[in-house]
C-alpha cells in the first residue's frame, strides 16, 4: 500500500482479523512498544499532545526550548524545572490503565515476547506485567544517582527530596554533585538492555504499538524490524510514525484503552481484562 493509500482505519474486520490470528496459535511472539498515551487515562500528561501534553505546558518554567527539561547540559546548569516535573510524574500517586492490563493478559497467557516502553512511570510493573518482559528504553524514576560520582541514591531519601519540590545532592563525602533519576535524557545513551534485546523485534510474529508518537529515535525505528508480513496494530489517537504504510498494518485510531477493550472482546478476553484491572 503506497503512502496516499487511505489507511485501514478501525473495523471490526481488521480487529477481528487479529483476533483470530492470535486465537489460531500462530501469534506466540508479540512485541509490544508503547509510549505515554497509555497512562494519559491514569492521569499522567503524555508530552506532545497538543495543549493537554507536558512540552505544552513546561512553558511556566521559562525554558530555552520544552524539551530542555530533559537535557543533561541544561539540568546540570538549572535542575529546578526538572524537579518541577518530577514532583508532578513520580510514581505512586497513578493507576495502571486497561491497556497495561491488557498487556499483562498477553503475558499471563505466554504470547508476550517482549514489552519495550518509553515510559518512566512504572506503571508496567504495577500492572503486574513481569520484570523480565519489560524494557523500560528511557528507563524510569526506579532508581536514582549522583551525576558527579555516580553513587547511588537512597530511594526514600529521594521521595522526600521530590515530594518537597527540592534538589537533592550527593552526600558522598566532598561530592555534592547533583542527583538525578535514572532518566534517560536526550542526550544519553539508552539502556544496554534496549540494544541487547533489539532482536526480540525481529523476532516478533506481532507487533503492538500503544499511545506513542513514535518521534523519538532510536526507539521509534523498533516498529520497523520486524520481518514484512508480520502484522503490526497502531492502538493510537492519531496515525504515526508510517504505521498504516503496510499490507499487513492495523489503524485503531482512538483512544487506546477503547481500542485494547474491542480487541479483548474479539479474544473473548473482555471479563478477564476488567477483572483484572479492578482487582488491581
Ligand atoms: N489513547 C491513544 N493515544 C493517545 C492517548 C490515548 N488515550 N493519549 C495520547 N495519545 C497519543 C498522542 O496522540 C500521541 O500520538 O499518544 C502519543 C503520545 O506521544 P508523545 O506525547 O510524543 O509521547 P511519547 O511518544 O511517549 O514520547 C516519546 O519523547 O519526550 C520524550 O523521552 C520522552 O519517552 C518520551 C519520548
């Protein structure tokens, strides 16, 4: 399908074609990448949503441009606009979504080849989904350490610091360097673990894509690794990042929890995936 070939928009046929494809057995590797428009429903801003997105609305914190807020060079000469944000985003106060249930369920039911998340809220480990599936590629607020030396932070001690709105520094002897999240900043290197587990794209026989705009390299190029035919499934508001440019693509343009629910309900899966995320 070339470029100004409408995209398959949703239709039960296209869900339910996947359905079937996974209910056949044939689906047992699925890739799932997913970005901050699964947790905007938990509550958290996703980045570049159009007046509701974080870089829309940084612009109190008089920064050179939204994204500085994730600069190393810019956090080491002014950390406050950064720890403006960590105030608002640290995990604890936020509620896993339908679709990080849904992920869960994929694997609870052995077909979930490997999780790759954008997302720093940690919200895929409290859905239950197992650590090893996960690649948290811009890592998250799980841990934290000194710029300077590289000692690691207390945990608690850094709630205190965040919740308080203020900086926290090394209190290694004669340090004092700043501490940081281990966040990946633009900037930074990835985490070994997204380039050691890259492969687990290619070998995917399904490819899931959630709530991202894909914008950001070199997580956006996963969804093009995988071998031609294997179908790939845009769970998205909006139509990005080429997804819809092959055969074997999905659009569900909408909201993502709507869209992981109509799925659930072609797999039959629809009770246990609500159960599930009660219980939670
Ligand atoms: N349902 C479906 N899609 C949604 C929803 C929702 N409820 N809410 C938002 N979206 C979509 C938006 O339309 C957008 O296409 O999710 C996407 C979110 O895109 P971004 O805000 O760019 O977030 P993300 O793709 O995760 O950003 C990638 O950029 O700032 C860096 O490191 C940061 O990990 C982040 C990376």
């Amino acid at each position: 399908i070339d470029e100004d070939t409408p995209p398959k928009t949703l239709s039960s046929r296209t869900l339910s074609s996947v359905a079937k494809y996974i209910l056949s057995g044939r689906a047992r590797r699925i890739v799932v990448m997913t970005g901050a428009g699964i947790s905007t429903a938990a509550g958290i801003p996703d980045f570049r949503s159009p007046d509701t997105g974080l870089y829309a609305n940084l612009a109190s914190l008089d920064l050179p441009e939204p994204e500085a807020v994730f600069d190393l060079g810019f956090f080491k000469l002014n950390p406050r606009p950064f720890y403006v944000l960590a105030k608002e985003l640290y995990p604890g106060n936020y509620h896993p979504t339908v679709s990080h249930v849904f992920v869960r369920l994929l694997a609870e039911k052995g077909l979930l080849h490997q999780l790759f998340t954008q997302n720093i809220d940690c919200l895929e480990r409290e859905a239950g989904i197992p650590g090893e599936k996960i690649i948290e590629a811009h890592g998250s607020f799980a841990s934290q350490r000194c710029i300077e030396c590289k000692a690691e932070f207390d945990a608690a001690k850094m709630r205190e610091f965040v919740s308080r709105g203020e900086v926290p520094r090394c209190e290694e002897e004669g340090c004092g360097g700043l501490v940081k999240p281990d966040i990946v900043f633009f900037g930074e290197q990835l985490p070994k673990a997204f380039f050691d587990r890259k492969d687990m794209a290619e070998e995917a026989d399904l490819v899931l894509v959630m709530g991202t705009s894909l914008q950001v390299h070199p997580f956006a190029g996963l969804v093009n690794l995988a071998e031609e035919r294997v179908p790939r499934v845009l769970f998205n508001l909006e139509r990005v990042g080429g997804m819809g440019s092959q055969a074997d693509d999905v659009l569900v343009l909408g909201d993502c929890d709507e869209g992981v629910r109509k799925l659930a309900d072609e797999l039959g899966w629809r009770e246990e995936l609500e159960e599930k995320w009660r219980k939670l």
